[in-house]
C-alpha cells in the first residue's frame, strides 16, 4: 500500500481497482524493543551483547529440570534422533521366499520411477503389488523395511523426482519416518479391493499412479451420522431467524463488538544462526538460516562442518529473522510484544492459535524433547504477555515426533495408539496449569487424541481439532482408509455440535490443516465428511471455522451440501453457508512477512464483522542491524477487511451481484457480517474485476517482496477455485499450481 488502509480502500471504490502495493507501507502501530526479555526466564544460556547471535534462554520443563543447551545450541546441530524414540511392528507372518519378495519390490519399483519405464502395466496396479509386497516383508521381518526403502529411495532418486529436500537413508531410518511407514505397512488393508493401497498410491505427488477413491457418504450412513436429523429443526431455524434479526437490526451497535485475536503457525527456531545463509540453495538444506545452510552460487562443494566465511554467504541471516527462515528468538518476543501492544488496556477478549510451534528441520533432527521445549517456552510467553486472556489452541503437524504423524485413539497393535501419550500429557498439563483447560478438557484430549470443546465466552463453544487426522502426509491415516472417520475426531466434532444446537449456543471450529483449498493438504473422505458437518449446523449453530498451516492469508468458503459429494457442490453465492478463514503466520518462512489478525466479533451471533491485519515488514530488518537503531521492528496494520474488499460495484453492473444482502452505495453494509456469503460474493466481485486477485495475492504474503503477485488469467481463475473449495475433492478440480504466492 501507498498509503493508509483508508485511502487505498478510497482509491479502490475510485478507480474500480485496489492500488498497487508498497512493501513497507501501512500505519505504524507499534514499535518493538531492541532489548530481549530476559526477564520471563529464569536464566540465560547465552545473552548477544550487540545482536551477533540470537538469545538462548534457560526455559523450565513443565515436569521439573531445564531443557539443555545443546538441544538448541546453533554451533551444534543434532544427527539424530534418541534411539528410544523408535516406532516398529512387531513381527506377525513367515516369508519362505523373503529374497525372492525382496527382489520384486525392487522391480516394481523401478517400473514405477524410472524415467526409461518400459511397462505398459497400469501403474496403479503396479504400485498396489509393490505395497502389498513390502507388507509381506513388513510381517516377516520388519527390521528389513527401513533400510530397504533407503536404498531403493538412493538408486532411484525418488525423493528428487517427488520435489522433497530430504535425505533417504536418515529421513526413512527407523528411528525417524521408517518406523511408522513400516507400522502402516504392516497394519493396513492392501487386499483386493480394499482402498488403502489405491488411497496412498494416489497420494504420491506428481506422478498421477492412481485415482482418489471415491469421497461419496451413503444415505444410510448420514442418516446414522446426524441421528436421523439430516438438517436442522424448525426450532433451530426459527430461533437463528430471530436472532440475526435482533442482533443486525436497528438496534445494531458496533460498539459493543468483541475483540479476538488470531496467531498461528509461530514456528520459534532456537537453532537459528546470526550471519548464516538465508538464501540457501534448494537440496542444499531443508532450513535457511542454520550454521550448516549454504548457497551452491556462492560456496561450491558440500558443505558439512563448521562455518562459512562471509565471502561465500549470499544473504546474511539477519537478528531479527529473514525471509526464507523459521522465527527466531528475537521475532517471537517482538510479535508477542506487538500482539499485547495492539490489545490495548482492555487486551482482548479471547484469542486463539491454530496450531505449529516447533521449526522446520530435516525430519532427523526432530526429537520429543525438541517438540516439548518449543511448546513449554512459546506457551510460558503467551501467557506472560496475554495474562488471563481465554487462550483457546490447536496441535498443528509439526507439534509431534516424529512431525507430522499421530496414530488415532482407534486400536492398533503393539500399542500404537498410546505411543503419542507423552506428547499429549505434557501439553494438556502445560494447557491446564495456565488455566485455559479444565480436566474435562484433558481428558477429552486423551480420548480423542487431541480434540476437544471449551466454552470461554457467554453462549460459545469452540471445538478445537487435531486436523492431523485428515492431514495426508499423516500416515496413518491411511490404515482403513475407507472409514471418513477412523480417528473418531469427526464423530466428536459432530456430538458437540448435536449438543450445542439443543442449546442454541454458536459455535467456532479450530484446526491446523485446512480442509480445502488446493486439495494437497486434507484426504478426501473425512475432509468430505466435515464438509457435510459444516454443511448440516451452519450458519444456524456454527458461525465460523478458522485454520492456519499454509503461512498464507487465504479463506476457504463451503457451501450446501448434504447428498454426501462435496465434489458435486452447487458453488453459488445463495448458496453458502460458511468461511474458514485461514490466517497467515508469525514465521516468515517462506516468502512472507510476520503477520498477526484481529477479529471484531458480534456478541451474541459470534459471526465475523470485521478483521484487521497486522504486520512487520523484514525488508526493515537490515537497517535495525546496521544502522544500530534503538528500537526493533514496527508493526503496521496492513488493511481492514472490509475496507480491502466490501466494493462490489463491478458485480452490481454486471448484474452478476447474487449475496441478496442490500449494498449501500454498491458496499457491504457495516451492519451485516462477513460471513460466508459475503466471501462467496467477493469472489463473483473477482470474476468481474480480476485485479482484485492480484491485491489479494499480495496481501496473502504480507506484501513481501520476495513473493509472487498473481496476474495471468489462469492465476486468477485458479485462485477463485481454490476460495470455493472447502474439501479435498474441489481442490482437486484446481490445478494446483498457483495455490501459493510465497512458497511457488
């Protein structure tokens, strides 16, 4: 922006579009300090004197001692995992021709990467035989699996082939990935027809082996689902008619609007390196900004131990945290510090965070105590700078070990199930003793694995989800796969629902991993199941659903459906019910600048009626350092919502505006939500005035100016695509190719 909020909100109505984008513009509202707050800690581990290092602070478990220094040491790097930390089946059949068996794995494989492949067999069928296959090997001697994956991952290069910056050998040892992949080829169905082995063959990226098995929901099993009550009763209609009529009528006051505010996906990096590379090389390194970081243009070779000179860095890692890299110390407390600032003296309301604490890092560096000092010292800082704010929060897929998978509260053998009990007792305790829990809760935690319901305001129930349980990378999803519902967080989302109806309550969903979008994150059967659960209670009970995960500032709107196919779903303005809304993060991995959202929330409908976006631009970063300021980053509110894009002039001349809420002078009325037929109908307001995609995509990054901006008529299309999808399967219909603007 070139100026304020205001005037580009006025400058949009004027000229029919938004006005370009300056990438540290905005209206400053808060102005960080230089200082570090030592103070919330009991110690210091190590404390820079002028900014050459970042903070390490002594953080106290919640069960006694310290975490060690070593663990995030940036002049020490783990190898490894602890060797306790493993995840393996147990043997369960013999194999008389385990060589032979051994040997075909290795040419189904081949077939199925190699760039010569001679076979004309259908791949599918290829890559069913080669899992069924490996679980033949998996139940007979499971110790094998790990090591075999390796070497046929080297000699193939499939992880290059997939895109990953991965290591074979150390990511699928059996103390990191291996472990579980070899449970989940034990464990699952890969006979016949079963769908296990076609669900994780078309998962495979890029390679198109197999198709999505079908999402579609029986009759039967929706009317089982919703207890024989497929939509809502009339009482409930009755009673949601006549509340929106009181509370948006002309009584209307605005002043009495809640005030919530949205973090996510803070990913504190205490192994971040002052100095390192910031512009490392793609296959080089999975993170930026580590001592072991390095760009091949600058430096050539492999570079392994020790420390680059500072001829052979690109981009110096900056202190206060760099464009392509996790959070480090320094930017969380400053974000923090921005988030109180902005609160006021009335603070907020309530806030919630949808998920991801721990950085990203190569999968073997990963260890439990590394999951648990990231939750115990961001929780210890929230509640310092929040006091006694309701916090309402969401596991996210990094806050686990090994990241990203969690085995359901469904019985599995060798104990699987309870395997992520020490995670979920120490952050449920952690969550407790900060009072934003009750035991309820806790207990809830255990028995749905992550989900659970809390009421922290007057007639409002949020229910938070471990999303990894539609997350497709989670592996073990994909052991009865046919089930839309296998974990049973589904099941429970549902139940609170049916409760909160019978008592009028309005309700939030929070989760990590959104449903929809792209389709490249969430499986297709249970984020099918969840669109007809938003579907069934929205807008009557469920007001609004809010995810993080992407890094990105985006919005996913649902509309009705109840034939058991989100695929099928009328995608028309009259039509929607609901939005999640998808707030961007505090990391600025990558591409983005750190951002937090403050919602203005009605009190007694619990609906959207505004949000601000706040934000601090990194290319500011390098005159903090060299110039010695004496204060750190500003923070800047990057715009309102309803300033940005309540103009719907272009539809109403097109006489393609169909939200049936009355405009007044072609705008979104103050008193009427920005619900999800306000999202819907921004989107037809796009189709008529495609540079408004171009502003969205530029505020999607934060205005960083190291993202993309999206302009080609295939961009716009796509990106309206994925705003109307809320499942798996209209993601599908997308081409993925323009989901992101930092990370593409």
């Amino acid at each position: 922006m070139k100026c304020s909020t205001l005037f580009y909100a006025a400058a949009a109505v004027l000229a029919g579009s938004a006005a370009a984008v300056n990438t540290t513009s905005g209206e400053p509202v808060y102005t960080g300090s230089k200082s570090f707050p030592t103070s919330l800690f009991p110690s210091m581990y190590y404390m820079p004197k002028k900014m050459e290092q970042e903070p390490r602070p002594v953080v106290t478990r919640e069960t006694g001692g310290q975490f060690p220094d070593l663990l995030n040491n940036p002049y020490h790097l783990p190898t490894s995992p602890p060797a306790n930390e493993v995840l393996m089946p147990s043997p369960t059949e013999q194999c008389e021709d385990l060589d032979q068996v051994i040997h075909e794995v290795w040419e189904l494989f081949g077939q199925l990467f190699r760039k010569d492949k001679a076979s004309d067999a259908p791949l599918c069928n290829i890559c069913r035989t080669a899992l069924h296959s490996l679980q033949r090997i998996a139940r007979a001697d499971p110790d094998l699996v790990p090591d075999l994956m390796s070497s046929i991952c080297e000699s193939l290069n499939i992880f290059g082939a997939l895109g990953w910056k991965q290591e074979c050998k150390r990511t699928l040892a059996k103390n990191v990935y291996g472990g579980s992949i070899t449970q989940v080829l034990s464990y699952a169905n890969f006979t016949g027809d079963a769908p296990d082995a076609q669900t994780i063959c078309a998962q495979i990226p890029k390679l198109n082996i197999c198709d999505f098995p079908t999402e579609t929901l029986s009759d039967s099993f929706l009317n089982d689902w919703f207890r024989g009550q497929r939509h809502p009763p009339q009482h409930v209609v009755d009673h949601w008619k006549q509340l929106r009529e009181r509370a948006y009528g002309e009584g209307y006051d605005a002043s009495k609007k809640l005030r919530i505010s949205h973090i996510t996906d803070l990913h504190l990096d205490g192994r971040y390196f002052v100095g390192g590379e910031s512009e490392c090389s793609w296959g080089a390194t999975v993170q930026c900004c580590r001592i072991n970081s390095y760009n091949s243009s600058v430096y050539h070779g492999q570079f392994v131990h020790g420390q680059l000179q500072p001829d052979q860095i690109a981009a110096p890692a900056n202190y206060w945290g760099a464009s392509r890299c996790d959070t480090p110390w320094s930017l969380l407390a400053n974000s923090m510090e921005a988030l109180r600032a902005v609160g006021g003296d009335n603070g907020y309301d309530m806030t919630i965070f949808t998920g991801d604490l721990v950085a990203h890092d190569d999968l073997y560096r990963y260890s439990r105590d590394f999951v648990k000092y990231s939750e115990q010292s961001i929780y210890d800082m929230i509640k310092s700078y929040l006091k006694n704010t309701p916090f309402v929060p969401t596991l996210g897929n990094h806050d686990t070990n090994p990241e990203n998978v969690m085995a359901p509260a469904a019985p599995l053998p060798d104990g699987t199930s309870y395997k992520w009990d020490w995670d979920l007792d120490y952050v449920s305790t952690l969550w407790k003793n900060r009072e934003w829990i009750d035991q309820e809760n806790v207990n809830d935690i255990h028995k749905h694995h992550g989900a659970f319901s809390v009421k922290p305001l007057k007639n409002l129930r949020v229910i938070s989800l471990n999303t990894d349980f539609w997350y497709c990378v989670n592996m073990y999803n994909y052991i009865h796969s046919s089930n839309p519902d296998n974990s049973g967080m589904l099941r429970f989302l549902t139940d609170e629902l049916i409760e909160a109806e019978k008592n009028h309550e309005r309700v939030w969903i929070i989760g990590h991993v959104l449903s929809g979008w792209d389709g490249k994150e969430a499986l297709d059967r249970p984020s099918n199941l969840f669109y007809q659960i938003v579907s069934r209670f929205a807008p009557h009970t469920l007001a609004a659903v809010f995810f993080g995960h992407t890094h990105e500032d985006q919005f996913e709107v649902f509309y009705f459906n109840d034939n058991g196919e989100s695929k099928s779903t009328s995608q028309l303005t009259e039509h929607a019910v609901s939005v999640a809304y998808v707030a961007p993060s505090i990391t600025p991995y990558t591409n983005l600048n750190p951002e937090f959202r403050v919602y203005h929330v009605h009190p007694e409908t619990y609906e959207i009626m505004e949000f601000d976006q706040y934000y601090t631009p990194i290319p500011e970063f390098e005159a903090l350092v060299k110039e010695n300021k004496n204060h750190g980053p500003v923070w800047r509110k990057l715009y309102t919502a309803r300033e940005l894009y309540g103009d719907f002039h272009a539809s109403v001349k097109s006489h393609t505006y169909r939200a049936g809420v009355a405009l007044n002078n072609n705008r979104w009325p103050k008193n009427a939500p920005l619900n999800g037929t306000f999202w819907a109908a921004l989107t037809d307001e796009m189709e008529q005035r495609p540079e408004l995609v171009k502003t969205f995509s530029e505020v999607q990054t934060g205005n960083n100016p190291m993202a993309s901006t999206c302009t080609s008529k295939a961009c716009v299309v796509n990106n309206i695509c994925y705003m109307r999808a809320g499942s798996a399967s209209l993601g599908h219909k997308c081409s993925d190719s323009y989901s992101t603007m930092g990370r593409g």
